[in-house]
C-alpha cells in the first residue's frame, strides 16, 4: 500500500500484488483507488471531472500511451500488439489516480497485450486535464 497522493478532499492510493499458480511466471497487478478524503468514497473519473470529459481525455491519454511506448502517432496501435480487443483504438481503463504531474493511468500485464509487452503506465498532464476539472471539485487542489 502505497498513499500517491493526499488533499483535503482526497486521497489516492497504490495497491501491489504478486501472485504464482504455477505457471511458466507470475503475474503482478497494480491498482489504484481514490477515495473522498471526508467520507472513504470511492471516485471515479465522472466524480472529479466535468461531463463531456471522455473523448478529450481518450485523444490525451492516446497521446500519452504513444508516448510512454514509444509508439509513433500513425503507427496503428494493433501493428505494435496493443488494443486488438477494440480493434487498434485505445480506451482508457478506470485504474487511474491523480499525481503531482497528471491523472496516471496504468495498464496490468495481459490487459491491452501479451504478458511479454509488461506493463503499462502513462501520465497525462494538467494543461490537458485542467479544462475538464470540477472547479469546486477533489482535484481543484492539484491545480494550483
């Protein structure tokens, strides 16, 4: 258990585990969780920012997954081996958390590729994200 991050408002936590079934490896997860630092809620994404959020957050997180594979921008994402179960278009998962540079997202091992491609995480920054942040919202702090 690891605390990512802390405001008044909320609070974001990582959570490892490794298991063995004895398979030709192991398997590691990482989640995230972020929680309503006043009443232990669990937020999603639609808890934190403004409706309408989905595309612009997609297009950036894209870029951002391009970025930490180093994926060229019109390199199809299934010639790499990634996204194949949506046909090469990247989604986002709901395994996110806010950071001192973003919204950090991470992706486990098998969930958008082979075992052998790892795992995943990307960063989307702030000046992506800050249009979309509830004003009066948990993040509001991260912002300043």
């Amino acid at each position: 258990l690891t605390v990512v991050a802390a405001s008044p408002d909320l609070l974001a936590l990582s959570f490892e585990e490794d298991t063995y079934t004895g398979g030709a490896h192991g398997n590691a997860r990482l989640r995230y969780a972020v929680l309503d630092a006043g009443t232990g809620r669990a937020l999603a994404l639609t808890d934190l920012l403004e409706a309408g959020f989905e595309e612009a957050l997609r297009v950036a997180g894209e870029t951002a997954f391009r970025e930490a594979r180093g994926i060229g921008p019109d390199t199809p994402l299934t010639d790499e081996g990634f996204f194949a179960a949506t046909d090469g278009r990247f989604e986002l998962n709901d395994n996110f958390a806010p950071t001192r540079e973003g919204m950090a997202f991470h992706f486990d091992a098998y969930e958008i590729n082979a075992y052998a491609a790892g795992p995943t995480d990307l960063v989307i920054p702030w000046g992506e994200v800050r249009e979309w942040v509830r004003g009066e919202g948990p993040l509001a702090s991260f912002l300043r």
